[in-house]
C-alpha cells in the first residue's frame, strides 16, 4: 500500500432542496437546466476552497426514482467548479447499506457510484458501516450493524460484495454510537469487530473521530482514557480520518454535524496521526457557515487549529 498525503479535506453533505434549520441554504438545488449548488455554497467554495487538498459531497437522492448519473451530473459538474481546480475528488455513498442483515440489491448503486467515478476520477468511495434503511425505510441516524457473530459474519459478506462491485476502493467508514441516536444490538467489542471485517473483507477504512468518541462514550471511556483500546482498530487500513462538529449534552456524546469541533477530537486526532501509516488525508466534514461563506464564529478555533495540524502532517515527508 503505498501513500500520497493530501493533506486537509473538506466533505459537504448536500442535500436537494437546500436543508434545513440551521443549514438551511445549504445543498443543491432544481434549475431549468439540470441543478445546481445554493449561492451560500458557492459563496463558502469562493472563500473556503483554497484551504482544502481535495473535497467530496455525501450522495442525497433527488427523488424516489432509482438514480441514474444523468440526473445529476449537471449539478455534481457545477460542485465541483465552483472549488478550486486540481482538488482532489471523493465520494461519500449513503446507498450501500453494509450492515443491515436482510437481503439488499446493490448493484443499481455500485453502476451508479462507477459512472460518477469515471465523469469525475474519484480516488475513493465511502460509506458507514451502517443500517440506512430497513425494508425500504430509511433510517433518520444510521444504526450500527448488530454487533454479533452471525451480525459480523453478514456485515463482512456485504462489505466485500459491495467492494467487488466497485470499480474504485471502498473505504468502510467506522459507525457512529450517538447515545439517543442510535441503538445497538450484540455485545461484540466495535472496535475488535471493526478490525475483523476489514481484515476479512480486505478493504480499507475511514475512522470518523468524533464516532470514536462516541463509542468510547459510550462505553465510559472518557478524559484521559479515551484512548484506551484504540489500537484494537484497523489503524495500518485507515485511509481517512472524518471529523464533524460534535457536542457534549448531559454527559451524553452527541454527533450534531455542526460544525464546531470538540477539544477532544482535536486530541484524538493528533494520537492517531502517528498511528495511522498508510493516512491519506484528514476531512473536515459539514461546515457551518454564514451566507457570505464564512465560517460561523463558535467554529472558527477548533477549524484553523486542525488545518494547521493536518498540514504539519502532511509537511513532515517534505522535512
């Protein structure tokens, strides 16, 4: 395996018709002409876009009908011009739905995903080890496969599907255990069944921070003890590292997507730089900024001190 760090990511999730509440205004939206990206998107792209090594957007469906690249790739084309030219390209999928147990058709997402990798020369696709819909239902936070050995066992079966079905790498992206967003079934260590199906399916991973800490949250892990049992993770299969804004409320670990970092994650971050050999890039994922594109003030702090972190990583090959 061989790596070529890229440094600092950004990662955008946008869904038609603009969002909501507080990111209302941020997303595509419908044209005459096939769609584009809301102005506040643009805006964030002409004053945020230099900082970033490469950039990617979460796929959301346009509408219930089955997708075909054709629908889209207008708005896609009009994401991606409106960032500086020569970024780096990634994909975050929502449609693969690798840990549920019950029988799923992923063919129709894997041509769609391919398709888009040729128009668009992604250098990967990821998604959640997660359950995004159960028959047809999509889930409102996707739930963690059941942590059990027949749940393992199918997980690992629908990972490696779904990776030989791609014509790009999978990274399989570690689940989130928010506490009143979730629920989880089994007793299997995550972290330890995390590690085993990356193995056994042989795909690379991504390690969301911010749902570390929410398992380690969970667990009662917390202060200096965060860290403890990190190293039972895939760390020489990490790929990428996701971090999104993440709020502590009532002791309770919460992944609100915000855009304001937690200390904490900035710490976990900086313990696993090192640990992570084959890294590629440390994404930032969903700001929150105002409609001139600049980055809400609660945001600020915690934002340019992971930059300046992940470019002192990817400067130390250069040194």
């Amino acid at each position: 395996m061989t790596t070529s760090r890229m440094g600092f990511g950004l990662l955008m999730d946008m869904p038609w018709g603009g969002g909501s509440l507080g990111r209302r205004g941020v997303g595509f939206m419908e044209s005459d002409d096939g769609g584009d990206v809301m102005p506040r998107v643009r805006a964030f792209a002409d004053r945020h876009g230099k900082d970033f090594g490469y950039a990617a957007f979460a796929y959301q469906p346009r509408s219930r009908a089955r997708p075909r690249a054709a629908d889209y790739v207008r708005a896609y084309d009009r994401f991606f011009a409106a960032l500086p030219h020569g970024l780096g390209r990634a994909f975050h999928q929502t449609e693969f739905n690798m840990g549920t147990p019950e029988r799923y058709d992923r063919r129709p997402a894997a041509e769609f995903t391919n398709e888009l990798a040729r128009r668009y020369g992604f250098r990967w696709v990821v998604e959640d080890l997660g359950i995004w819909n159960l028959r047809g239902y999509p889930m409102p936070y996707p739930l963690p496969p059941p942590l059990t050995e027949p749940g393992l066992e199918l997980a690992t079966r629908n990972v490696a599907e779904t990776a030989a079905l791609l014509e790009l790498p999978l990274h399989v992206e570690f689940p989130g255990f928010t506490e009143g967003g979730s629920f989880v079934l089994g007793g299997l260590d995550a972290f330890a069944y995390f590690a085993r199906l990356a193995d056994d399916a042989d795909v690379d991973v991504t390690l969301d921070v911010g749902h570390l800490l929410s398992y380690q949250w969970l667990r009662g892990r917390t202060g200096r003890h965060m860290v403890e049992e990190i190293e039972a993770l895939p760390l020489t299969r990490c790929r990428e590292l996701h971090l999104s804004g993440c709020q502590i409320v009532g002791g309770k670990f919460r992944d609100l997507h915000h855009g304001v970092l937690l200390d904490e994650q900035l710490e976990l971050t900086a313990y696993l730089l090192p640990r992570c050999p084959n890294l590629l890039g440390v994404t930032y994922e969903d700001p929150m900024f105002r409609d001139d594109g600049e980055l809400v003030e609660k945001s600020r702090r915690n934002y340019w001190r992971l930059k300046e972190m992940v470019e002192a990583w990817r400067d130390e090959v250069a040194r």
